[in-house]
C-alpha cells in the first residue's frame, strides 16, 4: 500500500499489509495504474477510446491486449510478440495457455478459424430456470401480441432471465436480439404472457445451445478489411405506441461483429422516415466501431463504411438532402447522417429486401426466412 500524504517514509517503498484491505474506493485505480504504467513501458499504446485495450505495432507485426480487472488475454501474430515473460517478472501472473472461454464465452477452434459460443451458460440458464428438458423451437418468437393481462406473481424470476439473456444476446447471438429486447420492455410489470415469450426463447436456445459466430482466419494485418452496416425498420412496429423498431448489424470480413435492435423515440409517419431515422441511428453507433478499428490500425480514415438500405426514398433523403413537405419535420438531430455521407466516411447503397440481414433484428420472421439470416450473420452450429 503507498503510504499517505504527510508521512515520513523513503521513497521508492510501500507499506506491506498485514491483511487486505478490500472494498477501499481508490484499489481498483491504483492496480489498474500500476498495470497502465508497465504496459507502457513495453511499449504498448492505451486505446483512448476503450482503456481496457493496448495495442503495439513493432517490425511490422501487431500485438493487441485486453484487460479486464486482473484477467489479461493477449493477441499476437507470433510467440515471439507475446509478452508474458516480462508480465510475469512484474507481477504474479498464471499462464493458461491458448484462450477457450473469456468472460463466459468459449472460443471453439476449427481448421480455418473459430466459433465464439456460450453453450455452457445457456445450458446453465436452462437448469437455473427449470428448463434443461424442454422441447425445442426453430424461431426465438412468433408474435409480439400478448393477450394475457394477468400479472406475473414472481417478477425476480423475469429479471433474472432477462439479464443472462441481454449478456449472451449482446455477446455472440444476434439470432435472438429482438425477441430479448422487446421483452426487456416488460421486466418492471411483466405479465403471464410476456414470461411465455421469455420461455419461448428459452425453448428456443434449448436447440440451439451450440451455435455461435463463426469467424475465419485471414492472412492477418495485412489482410483485406470490408466493413458494411445493415440497417432496416420495422415501422409502427410496436402496436401499443405506433413506434417503429430499428435493427442494425455492422458485419466486418462476413461475421457480425455489432448489433442493435431498438424501439424509436419518436413516432414515425412513413416508411422512408422509418428508415432514415434506423440509418441515421445505426451510423452514429458504428462510428465508434470504425473509430476504433483505425486506432488499432486495421482500417483508415479515408476509407469509407457501406451502409446497405432498402427504401429507395430514404436513400434519396440522405444522398440530396433533398426537403419535402412529408419529410421536413423530420429531427435535425437525424440529419447527421446526410453529413457523415457528405464527407464520405458513409456510402450508402440499396439492398433488397431479402438480402436485408438487419430484418432479423425487427420483427418476429418466419422459420425459413429467420434460418437463412441467421445463416448469412454467419451464426453456426458446432460441428
């Protein structure tokens, strides 16, 4: 411990604790300085958009690091980059090899790349909510319509469900975002009908308990990098406000990489508004993803995102800047988008409908249809 301000000490020692202090509001700071300052010192560069993420570039050959807490897991192109031999001459440090599971997600090797999975904790989440036996279904949701207005008794059952669902959601299945964010809608007074929405998911997961993003190996930093972002909307899809719901899915090489599906703020008075608004949303949430991928050096400034759109009008609307009377009204605070596109960061394209990936992200979708999206998110199944 460093000892206060006020005391005579040497410098260049601290105070050995007879016993831990835990709980103190400055511990955490203090070690996460002390890792900053040696990762440093190797040579490595603190991302000023994620502090938990160091990079260094050195004889042409990247190193990228992830912190978390005391959990360190380390990228690089050879043995030869990696540092743990100076961490651990550091601090006392536990070597576990190649990584197989990071924060709850297992990384399964194949023989042109990985798959990202959480069987074990969905499998856990089955158990936890008495539905390891279950019988399975093909689709996360069949209808957003709940005609049981009997309140749910136990609603901590609800919450609990709904937290380990957003956490696998958000990590590597995009395949059930929708269905999971429109029931977090309900968590606070949730009633008999939405808690069979969330058992449908979890039938759902039941069968599908080993599928993850898939993510092949390329020829490393010198690869080819494609960004594109999908976006769509659902318009007035939600029945009880006349709200539309956004989705978007930023896909980087072929794997979602970044998802979102959102009910609007505003109530939307056409389609092409819908959509402007989903697009507008979508670009403002990816700049950070590109923003950071430019940081570590996998992609440049000047290089611009796709982003694919399938009403015609809407593109028309961002592209021209052109202003009716049915669009005027539109929020200014939208209109970033026509910026970012201006100054070519953003190049905007029409995608067909059913080429449209970010439609898995707004409404309930039929089986064949849900099955070939999941596909092309590049969602798969272990083998």
């Amino acid at each position: 411990m460093r000892p206060p301000k006020g005391t005579t000490f040497p410098p260049g020692l601290a105070w050995l604790l007879k016993k831990g202090l835990y709980g103190l509001k400055q511990s955490g700071l203090l070690r996460n300085n002390e890792i900053n300052a040696f990762l440093l010192s190797l040579g490595f560069v603190r991302s000023k958009l994620d502090p938990c993420l160091y990079t260094r570039l050195r004889n042409g050959a990247l190193t990228v690091l992830g912190l978390y807490v005391d959990d360190v897991i380390d990228f690089a192109e050879s043995d030869a980059d990696s540092d743990w031999v100076m961490l651990g001459k550091r601090f006392d440090i536990k070597d576990l090899g190649d990584p197989a599971k990071v924060l709850g997600i297992s990384i399964e090797h194949t023989e042109d790349g990985f798959i990202l999975h959480q069987r074990g904790t969905i499998e856990e989440l089955l158990i936890d909510m008495e539905m390891a036996t279950c019988r399975p279904v093909s689709t996360p949701m069949e209808s957003r319509v709940f005609d049981d207005d009997a309140a749910m008794e136990q609603t901590s059952l609800m919450r609990r469900a709904n937290g380990s669902l957003q956490w696998i959601s958000n990590c590597t299945r995009p395949d059930i975002t929708a269905a999971v964010n429109y029931l977090a809608r309900f968590v606070a007074r949730p009633c008999e009908g939405h808690w069979r929405g969330v058992k449908r998911i979890l039938r759902y997961l039941r069968g599908t308990a080993s599928t993850g993003l898939y993510f092949k190996h390329g020829p490393g930093i010198s690869c080819k990098w494609n960004a594109t972002i999908f976006s769509d909307a659902d318009w007035s899809g939600d029945t009880s406000d006349a709200k539309s719901v956004s989705g978007a899915v930023l896909v980087l090489n072929g794997t979602a990489i970044a998802w979102a599906s959102k009910k609007q703020t505003s109530v939307t008075l056409s389609t092409m508004e819908a959509e402007y608004v989903a697009a507008a949303v979508a670009v403002k949430d990816v700049a950070w993803v590109k923003q950071l991928l430019v940081e570590i050096g996998l992609w440049t400034s000047a290089r611009s995102v796709n982003l694919q759109v399938d009403n015609q009008s809407a593109i028309k609307s961002m592209e021209n800047q052109m202003t009716s009377a049915r669009s005027k009204h539109i929020n200014v605070r939208y209109h970033y988008i026509r910026d970012v596109i201006a100054r070519g960061d953003v190049i905007v394209f029409y995608c067909p409908t059913e080429q449209q990936l970010a439609d898995i992200l707004t409404k309930p979708l039929q089986r064949v249809v849900f099955e070939r999206l999941r596909e092309q998110l590049r969602v798969v199944r272990l083998a």
